[in-house]
C-alpha cells in the first residue's frame, strides 16, 4: 500500500539534510546514525506521551505526536512475542540527500523516538527495536522484540 507523503515546510528539511550530509562526510555513517538514534531519543523526552492502557491507545497517543510534526503515522501490529511498528508516510527529503541516506537517517531518528516512548510506556531497557526494513520509499518498518 502506498500513502501519499505530507508536505514539508521548506528550510527544516533542507537544514536536515546539509546536516545529516555533514555529519556522513565527518564522523561516517555509523557514528551519524548513533547521533541521529540519540536525537530521537531525546525529541521523544520533550514530547512525552500520555499513559497508555492497551496497543490501541499507544498507536493513537504516538499518531497524536507525529501529527504535530508533519511526521506521517504509525500503525503497530501486536504478535505474539513482538510489537511491529510500521511508519507510513515519511516524510520525502529535500531531494540533494540520496534516498537511502534520508530514509536510513529518518530510520535513525524515528528508532531513538519510538524506544523511548515503548520504554516509558513500561517497555524494557533491554528489549531492542530496530528498524528492520523500508517497504516503499513512504514506510519504514520496526520491530520491538526481544533477542532469542
């Protein structure tokens, strides 16, 4: 399924992109994404959400957040052993970042954001979420489960 991305406010990402460009060409990737995770991680400190009783409720609470940012939305798939978090709409870049490079930075951010937010919801320290693939250039795909 495809979904029509929102538009950005020009400037914010352009600002994003040269920075994200920065950093790759300065630090390399790994590094960039560690920050960018970390970034996210505290994006989601400034913007806490409210209690949440059921996976209904944290889909709603976290959309509720996202809309604030022109982020797009998230549906989450409860399984039995794992949270599957699939982010529809992402944002497009401005263009000068290579698709992949966006998308795996906007991947980055989004993971900081979404582990923290499942930790404070009651989620474990321990449990890792990763995003694990891109669907489409509109969807980023993330998986909350613990190692085997």
């Amino acid at each position: 399924m495809s979904v029509k991305q929102p538009p950005h406010q020009p400037g914010w990402f352009d600002l994003f992109s040269v920075m994200v460009s920065g950093m790759m060409e300065n630090a390399g990737e790994a590094e960039s994404y560690a920050f960018l995770q970390q970034m996210g991680d505290d994006l989601a400190g400034r913007y806490p959400l409210a209690e949440a009783r059921t996976v209904q409720d944290l889909e709603v609470q976290i959309n509720l957040a996202l809309a604030r940012f022109n982020w797009g939305f998230v549906e989450i798939q409860p399984q039995e052993n794992a949270l599957i978090l699939v982010h529809m709409a992402v944002p497009g870049g401005d263009g000068e970042l290579h698709d992949r490079y966006w998308r795996k930075a906007f991947g980055a951010v989004l993971t900081g954001l979404y582990a923290r937010w499942l930790r404070e919801q009651g989620g474990s320290d321990h449990v890792p979420l990763v995003c694990d693939s891109a669907a489409d250039n509109t969807s980023l795909r993330f998986r909350y489960q613990k190692g085997e």
